[in-house]
C-alpha cells in the first residue's frame, strides 16, 4: 500500500512540472499580452504575465536579472531582430520564465 501511495504522488508530481525549452518567436501582441512561438513545426500561444522571471545572458554567458520591461521592448522590436530566439519556462499556458541574449555590451 505505502509504495502505491508513493508511485501515486510520483505521478502527480511530475504531472505538475514546467516545461523549458528555446523557442522562436512569430508573433507578439502587445495589447493581449501574448507571444506566439514556434518550437519545430508547432506554433503556440503563451500569456505574459506580471511574475514572470526574465534573465538576459551576456556574449561572456553570466547571466542578470532583466525587467518585464525589456522583454516587452525586445518582443515589440523582434521584427527587426536578428535573433528571435528565447528560453522558456512555461506552465499553465502562461510564461514563468524567459532567459534570452542580451544587446549589444557596452
């Protein structure tokens, strides 16, 4: 009975973890608050939400803390970006973690 209960909370722990994976974005809608992706040949739908972590990575690979501010500024700009590319933590259709290269060191 204790190793079923076990493999139980197992199964339903896993059930609620994240999922991180680098995405491209397509598409971003500044009045939704909404980023569309694309991770191979699939396209999918994220809200922006205000706890969301942001961490900007330099060309040296430290990594800092950035604002929801400057990932909205790279996500309106993205059409003229080079790299559109993004790391994503999601859960529940919404993003909990964004970590991206950062511009241009100074």
């Amino acid at each position: 009975m204790r190793k079923l209960l076990i493999a139980f909370t197992t199964v339903l722990f896993m059930a609620g973890l994240v999922c991180a994976v680098e995405v491209t974005v397509t598409k971003y809608d500044k009045d939704k608050k909404e980023v569309t992706v694309k991770e191979g040949d699939e396209e999918t739908t994220y809200k922006i939400t205000d706890k969301i972590k942001v961490t900007l990575i330099d060309k040296d690979g430290n990594a800092t803390e950035g604002k929801l501010e400057n990932l909205t500024k790279r996500l309106e700009n993205i059409e003229k970006s080079k790299n559109k590319k993004l790391d994503i933590t999601v859960k529940d259709k919404e993003l909990v973690e964004v970590k991206y290269k950062g511009g241009k060191g100074k």
